[in-house]
C-alpha cells in the first residue's frame, strides 16, 4: 500500500485542502513543521501526538505525487550578457 488512503480531501474541512485522514490535520502544516527542520518524532510529540510515522510519509509522497518537478535537462541557463 502507497499510503495514499492515509489522506482526504473533504470540501467541508479547511475548504478542501488535504488532511490526514480522520484528522483536521492538513499536509501542508505537517510539511511547514518538516520545513522547518523538526523530525518526525518532534512533530508527532510536540504538536501532532494523533499522527504516526506512516501518516507523515503519506504527506511527503502526496505531495511528490502532485508537484510537477521537472527533469534537470530541461532546465535552460541563460545566455550570458555581453
């Protein structure tokens, strides 16, 4: 199981953002905290005692899932000014 099921949208919670399952819990306050260096275990002990380990991976790789990230070769440097 990708953990995908580990998530919802729900249009009458937080306007449709995606949240934990069973949670008000969204993705993007458990990548906020990520961002800002905290470990998994910090999160779960300090601000999301609710959450396990599982449904932290399961927002990193929703959001891996629906980022457009583009190839490296595509990117294009730009020319040099003269």
């Amino acid at each position: 199981m990708d953990g995908m099921d580990r998530i919802a949208v729900d249009l009458r919670i937080h306007f449709g953002k995606p949240c934990v399952a069973g949670t008000r819990i969204t993705v993007q306050s458990v990548l906020e905290l990520l961002n800002e260096g905290l470990t998994f275990k910090e999160i779960t002990r300090d601000y999301f005692p609710d959450l396990t380990n599982e449904d932290i991976r399961a927002c990193v790789r929703i959001t891996r899932l629906r980022l457009p990230i583009p190839c490296p070769n595509t990117f294009q440097r730009p020319e040099p000014s003269l």
